[in-house]
C-alpha cells in the first residue's frame, strides 16, 4: 500500500493541544475562550477531512517523529479504520463543545475554564491514538488520554466524585501499566516490532497457550472498552458533567479502549493467525456475557445516565465481538459500530443532560409525562434510542446489520443469538422511558406547565445528532467505505 509523508497527522493532533494557552488566558472571557474552542475543534475536523480523499484512494498518509529503537519508533499513520475513528471525534468534539457552553453556563458550573482544556487536552490524545502507526505510539496516547480525564472525572471535587475518580485511575492505569505494558515488551522480544501490519507481526513465532495469555493481557488490560470485569469505572465515573459522560462514553475513553483492542486483533495478531488458534471464540466468549449482564444490568438502573453508562458497556463489546467473529461483515460491522453508536449514544446522554438543566431531575421514575414538556428532547431520545437498538431507520441498523451477518458468515448460531437476545434488552430499557414520556394519563404526569426545553446550545446538538444517527440509515457513506476498506487491508494483510 502507498504511503505518502504528510505533517497533517501531527497538526491534527497539535491543534487542540496548541489551543490550551489560549483558553487559559482568555478564563475571564467566556465568550472568547468558547470561541477558540470552536476555532480549534473545526480545524481539527478540517484537518482530518482533507486527509480522506486520500485514505477512500487505498492510499495511507505516515510520518515518523521519533526513532527509539528498531520496529517501535513514535510514528503516526492514517488508514482507513483510523480515519473513520478520528473523523467520529472530530465532529462530535464540535458538537460537544456547543453542548457544554448550554449545560455548563445552565447550571452555572465552577472551573469552566479548566474544563474545557482538559477537553482539549482529552480530544488531541484520541486523534493521536486513532493515528498511531504502531502499539507503542498508541501506548502513549492511551495513557495521556487517562490523565487528561482524570480531571474531568472529578470536576465537581466533593468527596463522591474523588471517590470514583480514584477508581477510574485504578482500573485505567492500572490495567494498561499491569497488563498491556508487559504484553508490549512481550511482543517485542517475540518479534522485534510493534509496527501494526495487515498481516500480523507474528509467524508462527508463538504457541496457541501463549498467544491466549497474550491476547487476553491485551484485551483486559484495554479497559477503557468495559469489558467484564473491568467495567466498574464506568458507571462510577457518571458523577461528571454530562458533557463529559458524553466524552467519555461516545466519543474518546472507551472509544479509544475499543480501537486499541480492534488495532491489536488486527494489526498485531492478525485475522489469520486468531483463526489458526480458533482465539476468535475466546474474544467472543467475553464480549458476549458482557453485552447479556450488561443489558440485564441496564434494566434495573433507575438513574439515568447509570442506565446509559450499563448500556454503554454492552454496545462496547458489540465492536469487539465484530472484530472477534473473524469473518470480513464481522469485522466490518464492528469497525462501522464505532460509529453508529457514538452518534446514537451521544445523543441519549444530551437528552439526560438537557432534562437535568431543564427540571434538575436524573431518574427515570421521575420523568412519566417529559414529553409533553420537552417534545423535542424526547423526540431525539427516540431516535437515539432505536439506533442502539438497531432499529430502521436509524444508523445503528446498519452496522448491526453486518454484525448479524457476520456470525452467519462465521458460522457462529450462539453470536446471533446473543445478539438479537440483547437488542430486545435494549428496546427493554429504553423504549418505556420514551413511552412514559409522552403516553401518560394528565394525572400520571408529574411535570407543571411552566417546564419547558433546556436551552438552545443544549438542545441544538441533540438534534443535530439525532438527524445524523438518521441520515446515517440512508447514507452511511463513508464511515461505510472506510470500515469495508480497513478490512480488505486486513483480509489482504
């Protein structure tokens, strides 16, 4: 494959970082430093967008910043999956950042300043990590990411948010230093390289045993992607501000946690060799009790973005499951995933987000009657929610599509039903709230008159992403392309 040397992987990854002085130095101009935001985020997106011409082409764009030593050097590389992953981010960094101005002036949050750089912060690692040429690189982006949310996680600074901001250092850091540090070294003594090719780096250079010690020091050390039973940092770290739960749950933490997993099943071990060890199943296996608990998880949850955050872990181990299933729609529903359900579940936690501002209400039970109130919020809760589920015509659909195809091409009966079996626990968990909402007797509501829709710059970006999760149903190009394009790379190691 054709590689062209191009800087515009460093300066995507520079602009939201380069930004920061800025912010700071305007912390008692709101209106200014929300504009630099704006600035940053759009030529960031700007940036990552002159790149897919070249990436839908067959082509790859590197560059190389520092040597350390031969097969690991900090190497940046854009290729398909990469580019679908970073132009996810991208936009939704825009779009969040119009969302928090609303919610975070809405409720008059302290340290705004302070949060929008560490958002800043947190969207140049997750571009730098979609960009990685390699395991190392990605290593690095990883850990900067956990530090850079860190702050974010704890932002109200009482004692429950220090609490879960504790354990979200604990399982983050300390899986990837206790797992996927060693793993690293590992496959570098195995092999000599942690470059990610097509193919894989290794030619019958392990044993079945070890590459299953391997692979699954990769899979749990990854735990921003939620897997079972690392997964309790997520559901704690909802003490945030929701434009934060919407970071961390659709758009960078655990988006990078299952990029790094699909990176290594494709770009270290290879599809082949997991099929020569039959390891697929392995993957499979876990992501699938994490995608039924889960979901059975999610039903009992009356707080709303912790029946988010439930949902979320499942739809997580829906990309790895793609990935594990081996096969090319496998695969390729999986990669597309990343996609769909980042607008889709964006969307649900605006919605939550919006409703707080609005009412100050954040449990399920207390919401029978919304609709009536907040008529469009719920409307793109709706939306939202049939993408998650997978339902036309919404994106989700889409991918979901593959996914179910994926196993009939894998010949996997248990996968499928594993996957229609949870997508009747998402209609489970999401389509009574939208029904309470607005399908309720005037004495059930337990919403006045005078309640009305949150403010613009809350409730703009739901719609914008609501009509996108539905716009993507009719043209899911090029998220579509890039995720079939990424895999005949593979396929074709």
């Amino acid at each position: 494959m054709e590689t062209i040397i191009s800087i515009k992987p460093l300066l995507a990854v520079l602009v939201s970082l380069l930004v920061i002085p800025v912010l700071v130095s305007s912390s008692d101009k709101p209106n200014v430093r929300e504009s630099w935001t704006f600035i940053a985020g759009i030529i960031t997106f700007l940036i990552v967008l002159s790149m897919l011409s070249v990436i839908l082409q067959g082509k790859q764009i590197g560059l190389t910043l520092f040597k350390i030593v031969p097969g690991a050097d900090i190497a940046f590389r854009v290729d398909a999956m990469g580019m679908l992953f970073a132009l996810v981010a991208s936009s939704l960094y825009i779009i969040t950042s119009m969302y928090s101005i609303g919610y975070m002036r809405g409720l008059k949050e302290h340290g705004q300043t302070r949060f929008v750089c560490y958002f800043a912060l947190a969207i140049s690692a997750t571009i730098g990590a979609a960009f990685s040429a390699n395991l190392i690189t990605l290593y690095l982006f990883y850990e900067v990411l956990s530090l850079a949310t860190y702050p974010l996680v704890t932002h109200h600074q009482d004692a429950k948010s220090k609490i879960s901001g504790r354990r979200y250092l604990i399982f983050i850091l300390g899986t990837s230093i206790g797992l996927v540090l060693p793993a690293m070294i590992w496959c570098y003594h195995v092999t000599g390289t942690l470059e990610f090719s097509g193919a894989g780096i290794f030619s019958g250079q392990l044993s079945k045993p070890s590459a299953t010690v391997l692979l699954l020091m990769f899979v749990f050390g990854f735990a921003k992607s939620g897997i079972m039973p690392f997964h309790s940092w997520l559901p704690a770290a909802m003490v945030a501000p929701t434009p934060v739960s919407a970071l961390l749950h659709a758009v960078a933490v655990v988006k990078v946690g299952v990029f790094s997993i699909l990176r290594v099943i494709t770009g270290i071990f290879g599809l082949e060799f997991l099929a020569s060890f039959d390891l697929g199943a392995v993957v499979a296996g876990i992501a699938s009790v994490t995608i039924i608990i889960s979901s059975c998880i999610a039903l009992t949850q009356d707080e709303f973005k912790r029946r988010l955050a439930y949902s979320t872990i499942g739809q997580l181990s829906y990309i790895i499951l793609g990935a594990a299933l081996l096969s090319p729609k496998g695969v390729t529903g999986g990669i597309l995933h990343i996609s769909m359900h980042a607008f889709g579940k964006i969307t649900l936690f605006f919605c939550a987000g919006a409703i707080f501002v609005a009412t100050g209400k954040k449990y399920l039970s207390q919401m029978v009657g919304i609709g009536r109130r907040m008529p469009v919020t719920m409307t793109a809760f709706f939306i939202g929610s049939l993408s998650i589920i997978g339902l036309p015509p919404t994106g989700g659909f889409i991918s979901k599509w593959y996914l179910v195809l994926g196993t009939l091409e894998a010949d996997q009966t248990m996968m499928l039903f594993v996957l229609l079996s949870s997508s009747l626990l998402n209609a489970a968990y999401f389509l009574p709230v939208f029904y309470k909402a607005f399908f309720c007797t005037d004495e059930e509501s337990m919403f006045e008159r005078k309640i009305e829709e949150a403010p613009l710059m809350c409730v703009i970006p739901l719609v914008i992403t609501a009509l996108i999760s539905f716009g993507l149903f009719f043209v899911p190009q090029p998220f579509l392309n890039l995720a079939a394009l990424a895999v005949k790379g593979f396929i074709g190691g």
